[in-house]
C-alpha cells in the first residue's frame, strides 16, 4: 500500500537566522569583538532601543489617554513651545540611562545644559545626543514623528560641566540613527560600518534586523522642502525649486517631520533640503542632535549631506545648540542642489 507522505515545509536557513538577529547581536557581530567597549556600546544601543519602545507604546496609546497631548504652555531653550510628549520623551531618555553605568552625559535640544549622571561618570566614558520627539507637532493629528541620536565618547575631564569636548565636528561620533514611529516603529542606526534597519516585533518585544547594508540610490525623483518658505529663501534655492517644478521627473514629499522625510530619501533616494532663510542664515536644524547624526547615516549608506558649503560632518560648532543649513540624500541630487548655490 503507498502511503502519501505530506511534503515538508522547507525554510531557509539564512530566513530563521534573520529572524534571531536582535539590534544587540548586530552591533556585536559588526564590531567583531566582544571587548569591553563593544559590550558597552552594544549596551547603549539596548538602552536607546529601550527608550523607543517606551516612547512608541505612548504614542499607540496617545489618544486614548488624558493629559498626553497639546502642549505645556512652556518654551524651550530654542524658544519653541514644547509638547508633552516633547517631555514625555525627553524623561524616558533620561530614566533609561540613569541607571545603566554607560553614560555620563546627555545633551538633548529640550534641556539648555547636558544632564549630567554623576555616579555613572567614572566608568561610563559616553554621551548621548539626542532629539526626543522630532516632528513633535505631528503627534496630535496621529502622523510620523522620530526620535534621533548620537553616541560621542567623552573627552577631557569636563569639570566646568560646559561640555566643550562636544564641539567638535561629526566624525566625533561613534554611532547613530533614528528611530522612526509609523505604521511600524524602525530603528536605523551605523557604527560606522555601514546603515542597518531594524522593526519593533511587539509580540517579542525585540526589534529585529530588517535590512543589512542600506544604500541610498545615486539618483531619486523625490525633492523633500516646506516650499512655505520660499519667499525667505535665497535665489539661488528658488532657482533650484523652479527647476525641478519643470521637470515631470520629480515629485515633492514634505511632511514636516525630519525623521520620516529622511527615511523616505534613505529608502528611496532623493533630496532632503532645510536651508537658511535671508533672516536666518543658519537655518532651523541643531548640527549635534539633527545633522550631524543624520548626515553621517547618509554617508554611510553612500550619499551626500552639505550645508551648501561644505560637508556637514565637517562642521565645527560653536556652541551646543548651534543650527545648520541641510541638504541630504542621494549623490547626484545633492550635487544637483549644490550646483545652484554656488
């Protein structure tokens, strides 16, 4: 008698291997190493992943609680009112690293001063840059917003607590990313080993590798700018905005929300632009919470990031607060760009 024998699902191996490779083993496979310093970082980026959970299960669950959106009535030190998810955020940053021995300082554009973990100081040799909640004004009406960071190894003794070490320009950094949450929370991040992307399985409460290696593409049709500024714009950008008006090739997307305008670019290709405005030069984006990490994210998935002048990684700030004009994305777009300017 034959006997029909079901056939057996076959999955491929490199599939399952995909699916067990968590942010934390990753960052270990990346370095090659699994000296103290590669346990550390590795430890940080398990501490940012922790935060963005924290954040994205807020977010989810905004609109069904009271006292979380609107704002404040207060202004930071940018002078921008602040929201209550901007604080919200900004706290869980904080808690998560207060406890962890790996950071000694945190700079966040909410805070006018890094917040400094005294007991952490003499073994946790890091500092964290970040942006809480960017795009923070789309939380109310449910859109995409981002949280962004950088991790710098602290230099000096820094006893005035000015935290001068930190000006210094983006090659300074030791890692960063962006965790974007939308339909799904993604976590992007490089060591400088190239762009990773990660997403948040909430049923492990795990985010798992998603993508190896990202590359941006050489050209993209899309051109990301709030176009409501063009009147406070040089010619020079204008021209450039008149340009691709007359080519059907390009198609502008603008959100509002820097995260998730450079994701679409990292994905997609294109240009980003945040340029300065005749009134305000220095455009509206911070250099070591926005551009900086952003840019070295570009650069290492093989685009460009300019202020229109020179290389953003390039910039050396004057102070920890200080603003840049942006252009980032695909190689021939930003040159594109650029071409104009000059």
């Amino acid at each position: 008698m034959n006997i029909t024998q079901k056939p057996q699902l076959s999955i491929p191996e490199h599939s399952l291997d995909r699916d067990c490779t968590t942010l934390s083993r990753h960052i270990l496979q990346q370095l090659n190493d699994f000296s103290g310093d590669a346990q550390d970082l590795s430890a940080i980026m398990n501490r940012i992943a922790l935060a963005g959970k924290l954040i994205s299960r807020r977010l989810s669950r905004a609109g069904l609680m009271a006292n979380v959106l609107g704002f404040t009535g207060e202004d930071n030190i940018q002078g921008e009112s602040v929201k209550k998810m901007d604080v919200y955020a900004n706290e869980v940053f904080i808690s998560v690293f207060k406890q962890s021995g790996l950071v000694c300082r945190l700079a966040s554009e909410e805070m006018e001063k890094p917040y400094y973990i005294p007991e952490n100081c003499p073994i946790g040799r890091y500092t964290l840059l970040y942006d809480p909640i960017d795009g923070s004004s789309n939380v109310d009406i449910n859109l995409n917003v981002g949280s962004i960071f950088a991790i710098r190894q602290q230099e000096g003794d820094d006893l005035d607590g000015e935290a001068r070490d930190l000006l210094q320009n983006g090659h300074k950094q030791v890692a960063a990313g962006y965790i974007l949450y939308g339909p799904a929370t993604v976590l992007v991040y490089t060591i400088g080993k190239g762009v990773h992307s990660f997403f948040l399985d909430p049923s492990l409460g795990e985010f798992i590798l998603a993508e190896e290696n990202i590359k941006i593409p050489n050209h993209g049709s899309v051109y990301s700018v709030n176009e409501g500024n063009f009147c406070k714009w040089d010619d020079s950008l204008r021209d450039y905005v008149r340009y691709v008006h007359r080519h059907d090739s390009y198609t502008g997307r603008y959100s509002g929300a820097l995260v998730g305008d450079i994701h679409r670019i990292l994905m997609q290709g294109g240009v980003f632009l945040y340029p300065g405005t005749k009134d305000k030069p220095e455009g509206k984006l911070r250099l070591l919470y926005e551009t900086a990490p952003l840019a070295f994210i570009i650069e290492q998935a093989g685009g460009k990031a300019s202020t229109g002048k020179e290389d953003i990684l390039d910039v050396i700030p004057q102070k920890i607060h200080q603003r840049t004009p942006a252009i980032l994305g695909s190689c021939e777009d930003v040159d594109l760009v650029k071409s104009f300017i000059q």
